[in-house]
C-alpha cells in the first residue's frame, strides 16, 4: 500500500515573529561601538600579543579535566622513516594509542 505524503511548499517560509533578546541587543550595540579598522601594531608587538594569547589558551587546556584523563589513558609511542625525496631526513612520527587498544592487533 503506497502511503500519500504531505508536501508543503511553505515549509522554511515563515515569518519572523519573535524578538531579540537584550543581551544580543547589548551585544550588537558593543559591537558597533568597536574601531572599524584595527589598530596597527609593529612585527615585534603582534607576534608577542599572539604568543600571550596561545600560551594562556594552552595552559587552561591542559589544566582541563578531560584532557588530562585522556592523556593518562594514552600510550605514546614514536618510530623514524627515513625519506630521501628531498635529501635525506629521519621523519619522526608519534603514535597515541589508548590503553584499552594497547598490545591488540587489528
């Protein structure tokens, strides 16, 4: 038995009916207040603003509770490939295993 569909062709057409909520409300008006363009910074200003920015993100990331348990729950392992494609070079290469995957073959 062959069932009939509905098809709507109004189905994403709807009109908008709700509100902004006041913190994007506050939101949009910071964000207007913001200078258009940057300001410049020099080479030496820029790459130390970066460094501090990615050095504070790394150390909340590594103080977080599920990294660390999946770093204690991982066997680090590390093997070297020669290559001679482009001069010849030792390709370090670290393998992260789980434990639970420790000394199985697949």
């Amino acid at each position: 038995m062959e069932e009939h569909r509905v098809s709507s062709k109004n189905l994403f057409n709807f009109p908008a009916s709700g509100q902004l909520s006041e913190d994007i409300l506050a939101y949009e008006a910071g964000k207007a207040a913001l200078p258009v363009t940057p300001p410049s910074y020099s080479d030496d200003e820029f790459v130390c603003a970066l460094r501090k920015n990615v050095d504070t993100d790394i150390r909340a990331k590594g103080k977080h509770p599920v990294l660390i348990g999946a770093a204690e729950d991982t066997v680090v392992t590390e093997f070297t490939v020669p290559t001679t494609h482009d001069g010849n070079y030792d390709v370090h290469v670290l393998v992260h295993t789980p434990k639970s995957l420790e000394g199985k073959s697949g």
